[in-house]
C-alpha cells in the first residue's frame, strides 16, 4: 500500500438460494450498500451466485470462462457501483463435463476482468448427516496461486478451505491483503474460522478480508458466517455473525508499516 493510504473495504455476507436469480438480485443490493458506504473494493462469499439442493447442481449452472450472465453481472455490478469487485466463486466450466473449476474472479471499478484464482485445496469431511462433504467429487482443483496489483493495495486471492493451508499464502511473499470468500460449516467454522483467519493475519502479517455464507440455507444447509475484517496484529476489525448484510473496515498503511517495522517477522524468515 501506499504510504499513509486507507481505503475502506467491504466483506459481503449472504445466505444464498438454490436458485441463481434471487442471489444475484441480493448480491446487486448488497454491493450497492457497499459502495454507498465508501467501499472501493466489495467482495462476495464463495458461491453467492447459487447453493443448491444437490451437488451437481452448480454444474448445471457453470459457465464458460469469460461468457455468461453471472460473469456478466459481475461485470456490470462492479462498473455501475464503481467499485473492484471480488466475485466470491462462480462455477466455471472444466476439462470434466461432470465437474466445475470453483472459480473467484476480480473486476475493476470499469468493469474489466483483472485476475482469477481457481480454488486450489478442496473440501472434505465426514462427520455424518448434513456434515459430509467431498467437493472433489463435482469440482476440479486449480494449481495456480494469484495475487492482484491494485492500485490501493496487493490483494492475494483465496477461497473458504484454503485458510487452513499457510503455505500458500506464505509462499506468495508480502501481500497487503488476503481475500477468503468462504461457505464454511457451521461446526467447522465454530472450532476453528476465527483462529485460523487471525492466524494467517498474524504471520503474514497482512490483512485478512473474508466474506461468508451465514445461515440456514434453503437446501438445509446452515453455514456459520461471521464474514469478518482482520488487522494484521490479528485484531478482529469488523465482523457479522449471520444474516445477510456488509461488514466495513479499512486497510490502512499505516496500520501495516507499524506492524512490519515493530516486529519485522517477514524480514527474519530463514525457510
């Protein structure tokens, strides 16, 4: 970031339907709230376009990479609300016609396509009833991290599982900011998203902008939110426990220097 630059930053929340229609209409108002609250970047949580009954259903829905209307609501949402827009996931066509690239990708505040991150690390766990999960089985992994030069800050992208794997987001070196778009479990998320989001804060030294599913779906599923801004001291800046709604913070340079010069981790790094 520049030096002595703020720049207020919105993490959306919602609690996203089986169908793509209502989400995007929530989507439009919640960005709108946004950037009329100062907000020059707005993210979404991952899959805010569509949580479906089952889960082949985001493959019925995927789209071809650069064509399509949820790309193309992204697109526009993003230059009418002047704005950089972060679009959570959406589900993107893949090699396998059974499967999905879960895909977020970055607009500009004119509405061009500046970056995509493909999720790298997929979601699995066992636990029983409405706690199973294996997005290996309809979603295909991505290989490549991706980090963003905006003009208010570097903004690395990440989605929801990834959080729990600190090499990639070491592994990209200094980065001002982390996105995590996230749909986590309601029991996972009680046990560990707050700890592992100020975790990544902290030895990365790096704010932490992770916008979340949070609540009872219409499929059944309950997501636990908490859609949150951390500081790179780990302090919690902003943050909503469920419900749709916008959690506002701001990134702030000086805020990042101080942490950076007083305890220079980053710089002590030997592996």
């Amino acid at each position: 970031m520049r030096d002595g630059s703020k720049v207020r930053v919105a993490a959306v929340q919602m609690v996203s339907a089986p169908e793509v229609a209502p989400n995007l209409a929530a989507a439009a108002r919640l960005i709108a709230e946004a950037a009329a609250a100062g907000a020059k970047l707005v993210a979404l949580p991952e899959y805010f376009c569509i949580l479906g009954r089952h889960e082949n259903d985001k493959v019925k829905v995927r789209e071809t990479d650069g064509a399509g209307p949820i790309q193309d609501f992204l697109a526009a949402a993003a230059n009418r609300n002047r704005v950089w827009l972060v679009g959570g996931t959406i589900p993107l066509a893949s090699s396998n016609d059974k499967k999905v690239r879960n895909a977020c990708l970055v607009f500009d505040a004119e509405g061009r396509r500046v970056a995509r991150y493909d999720k790298i690390h997929l979601f699995g766990l066992a636990l029983g009833g409405q706690d199973n999960f294996d997005e290996a089985r309809t979603i295909d992994p991505g290989d490549r991290p991706m980090v963003v030069d905006a003009p208010f800050a570097r903004i690395g992208l990440s989605v929801c599982y990834d959080v729990r794997f600190p090499e990639l987001y070491r592994g990209a070196g200094t980065v001002d900011a982390w996105l995590v778009p996230s749909a986590f479990t309601a029991v996972t998320g009680a046990a560990h998203w707050d700890i592992l989001l100020r975790a990544r804060a902290v030895e990365n030294q790096c704010y932490m902008i992770a916008p979340a599913q949070g609540g009872l779906h219409p499929n059944g599923r309950r997501t636990y939110g908490h859609s949150m801004i951390v500081d790179p001291w780990g302090e919690v800046l902003a943050s909503r426990a469920e419900g749709e709604g916008v959690v506002l913070a701001e990134l702030d340079a000086g805020r990042l220097a101080e942490v950076r010069q007083s305890l220079p981790a980053l710089e002590h790094r030997r592996l």
